[in-house]
C-alpha cells in the first residue's frame, strides 16, 4: 500500500465553506438531473446580470494584444485609472507605485497577508466574515481573531469588543465595507471609531471594499483610508461585483497612509507580486475600461431597478416566516437572516443545509461557513429572478414549518 497523501498541516485551520461539501452535494444532485435553486454565491452573471457591454466590447477587442505579460504591479494606464478612483473617493496620496492589480480582490487579499504576517501574529477579522479573509490569516500563519458585528445594530461592529480584543500580538483589522454577508453599510462615524482604535495601536487597516457602488435607498459610501492619511490601509476593490464580471478576475488594491514606516511591508508586496509575474492582462485593461465608463449598476440599484426590487421581495417573504428574523441590507447582494434558536434548535447548521437542499432543493450557505460563532443563522443572495427567489423562498418557508414540527 503506498504512502497516504496528506495535505499540508498549513491548511489545517483554513475553511471556504461557500464553496464546501454542501455545494459538492448540490453538483451530484443536479447531475442527477435535479434542479436546484442557487441561493449560495454572488455570482451575478451567471443569474443574467450582464457585465455593461462597453467592457465586453473593449475586452473582446483588447484580446489579441494582450497575450502578453505585464509589469508585476500592472500595466500604467489601469493602474492610473485606479489612481483616480481613489482621489475620487478622497484618499490622498495615492500614485500608481501604490496601486496593484490581481487576478481578483481574492489574489490580492491573500498576497497582502502573506506579505505580512509571522506565526503567532493575530488580525481582526469580522464575525461574520467574508470567508476568505479568516482562511488567508490563517494560511499566512497568522490567528484570526474575531471581532463580533452586532445585529441588534444594523450589523456594525462592536467597537467595545474590538478593543477587548487587543493584544500586543495584534498587526491588523479587516473592515468589510459594505458588508458580506450582511450587507451593512457603515457610516463615517464608526469609521472613524475603528481608525482612532488603529491609529492608537498600530494596526493596518485592511478594507475591503468590493461592494461600494452596490448601494441601495440613495446611500453613499466612505472608504475607510480617506479618513486616515496617517495610518497604513490597504483598500481591496474589483470589477466582480459592481461591474458584475466575476470570470474577468480583475482586481486592485491601493496602498494608503503613512507608508514611511511600511518600506519592508511594500518590500514583501512588490516580491509576492513579481513572483505570480502578473494579473491576466485582458482583465486589467477591462479595469482601465470600466472605471473610464458608465456604471450601470446605479440602475439596478435605484428605487425600482432589479437588484432593489429582489431585495425588497427577500426581505419581506423572509420576514414572514415565523421565527425568522432579518436586517434589510443597505448595500450588498445578500442577507443574513437568523432563526429563532426556540423554534429552530439547530445543532449542526451544515447539516441543516444538507437537509434544505435534499428536501426542497435550495442551496444556501450556513452561519457558521461565515465564522459566525452559533448554528443560527444563513445566507441568502437575493440574485436569482423573481419567480425563482419567491419559489425558493417559499420552499425554505416550508422546510421550516415541518423542521418546527418535528
Ligand atoms: N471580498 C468580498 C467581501 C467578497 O464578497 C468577494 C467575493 O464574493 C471577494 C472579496 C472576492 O472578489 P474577487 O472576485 O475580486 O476575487
């Protein structure tokens, strides 16, 4: 018998449960010929959210010259469109040196960390979290510590638990603003709260702001490192969300504040960036494209427009369901709804989910696949048209009525 196989011990604490077993059981069923109803991943194209065509257009006639390998950090001109976008959003002293591009925020996300952390050195990450974040701290040989956001609160961090958590081993807090899964949307104030909180105690400032013109009711968003020209943030952006082009792999990320002090930091990027020699170069010229253009997202997301009126329909058939209780997201393309633990006593929300999908044929991802600490809460995308998301919510309105009687 030869020698089993293991994995490296480095992924012994990595998780990705958006795209984890209950995703694989999904896949078996519908090659049984099942349809489900994807209620999992925010892939907009895929649910007939096209990309604005002045992209697909630009992306197709780019195509032919762009077999080639760029620059590590990206080509200029994309990157120069970055430049703007950050003066746009008021962070200052940002030049082209500052900007990367990634196959993806994802590649940059896990490049920043790596970039930084020793073993033992612990980041904040948010509870929920964007999954990601909590498995690149950990793979980076870092601890993921988690600070809770507060659903009595329209889901904003508490400031009170971030400080408790404060150690001398402490390098970094993750902000996801907006919001996955929650779709919160901070306001300045909170903002502020956490950069005074970096500020005193040396913290990067990690924002990730991939949702940022997925904004509802007419909200407007801060970023982070405009508020703080003297603390070191490193803001992570993309064409997946907003500019609905997920397959494109097309991301950035800005270097902000006072990087004086970060020259070995900068050192560590620049050496991560060289050694995966570039981002695909169709997807960086689809960024210069794209933050040059028209952002048809506004549409979808004004009062009336598809993303608006998915949402509300999801907020409001949720809400009916006893038991189940519901913040209205500001931003975002998703909700995190929790069930009532007196109603719903859920031991193993994974298992839960199994048992939705087998039963009704929805797939959502569970609480606990977001670090969420109890087995009481899932999350839904509201992307799927309106027929199939009022089906699909009706059938977890079902589940849930016979998981009460059980
Ligand atoms: N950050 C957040 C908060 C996300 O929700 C996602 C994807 O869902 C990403 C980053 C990854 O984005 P990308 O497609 O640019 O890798």
């Amino acid at each position: 018998m030869p020698k089993p196989i293991a994995k490296s011990s480095k992924l012994a604490n990595v998780c990705y449960d958006i795209r984890g077993p209950v995703l694989d059981k999904a896949r078996a069923m519908e090659e049984e010929g099942q349809k489900i109803i994807k209620l999992n991943i925010g892939n907009l194209a895929v649910f007939g959210f096209d990309p604005p065509d002045e992209i697909v257009q630009d992306m197709i006639r780019n195509l032919s010259q762009t077999a080639g390998y760029t620059d590590s950090k990206g080509l200029f001109a994309p990157r120069k469109a970055v430049v703007h976008y950050a003066q746009e959003k008021a962070i200052s002293g940002v030049t082209v040196d500052d900007v990367y591009l990634g196959n993806g925020a994802s590649e940059l996300i896990v490049m920043s960390l790596n970039a930084l952390l020793d073993n033992g050195d612990e980041v904040l990450v948010p509870a929920p979290d964007y999954p990601l974040w909590t498995a690149a701290v950990s793979l980076s040989g870092g601890n993921p510590v988690h600070y809770l956001c507060d659903e009595a609160s329209d889901w904003y961090p508490d400031i009170d638990d971030i400080r408790r958590k404060i150690t001398p081993n402490t390098r970094a807090i993750v902000v996801i603003n907006p919001n996955n899964p929650t779709g919160a949307l901070y306001p300045e104030s909170l903002l502020r709260e956490i950069v005074e909180l970096a500020r005193q105690h040396q913290l990067i400032i990690f924002a990730d702001e991939i949702y940022d013109k997925t904004l509802y009711d007419g909200n407007t968003h801060t970023s982070i490192a405009s508020l703080a020209d003297d603390v070191l943030c490193v803001t992570l952006n993309g064409l997946s969300k907003n500019y609905r082009a997920c397959g494109y792999r097309a991301g950035w990320m800005v270097v902000s504040g006072d990087k004086r002090c970060a020259k070995d930091y900068i050192e560590g990027l620049n050496m991560l960036a060289s050694m995966r020699l570039c981002a695909n170069t169709p997807g960086q010229l689809a960024i210069q494209t794209a933050l040059g253009g028209y952002q048809s997202i506004k549409d979808l997301v004004a009062p009336g427009g598809r993303l608006t009126r998915q949402r509300d329909m999801a907020y409001e058939l949720l809400s009916q369901i006893p038991g189940v209780s519901v913040v209205k997201p500001k931003a975002a393309l998703y909700m995190f709804p929790r069930l009532d633990p007196k109603l719903y006593p859920i031991q193993d929300d994974q298992q839960f989910a199994y048992e939705l999908l087998a039963e009704e044929k929805v797939l959502i991802v569970q609480g606990t696949g977001f670090n969420w600490p109890q087995p009481d809460h899932f999350r839904v995308v509201f992307l799927p048209n309106s027929d199939d998301l009022s089906d699909a919510i009706g059938r977890i309105a079902r589940f849930l009525d016979h998981y009460r009687k059980r």
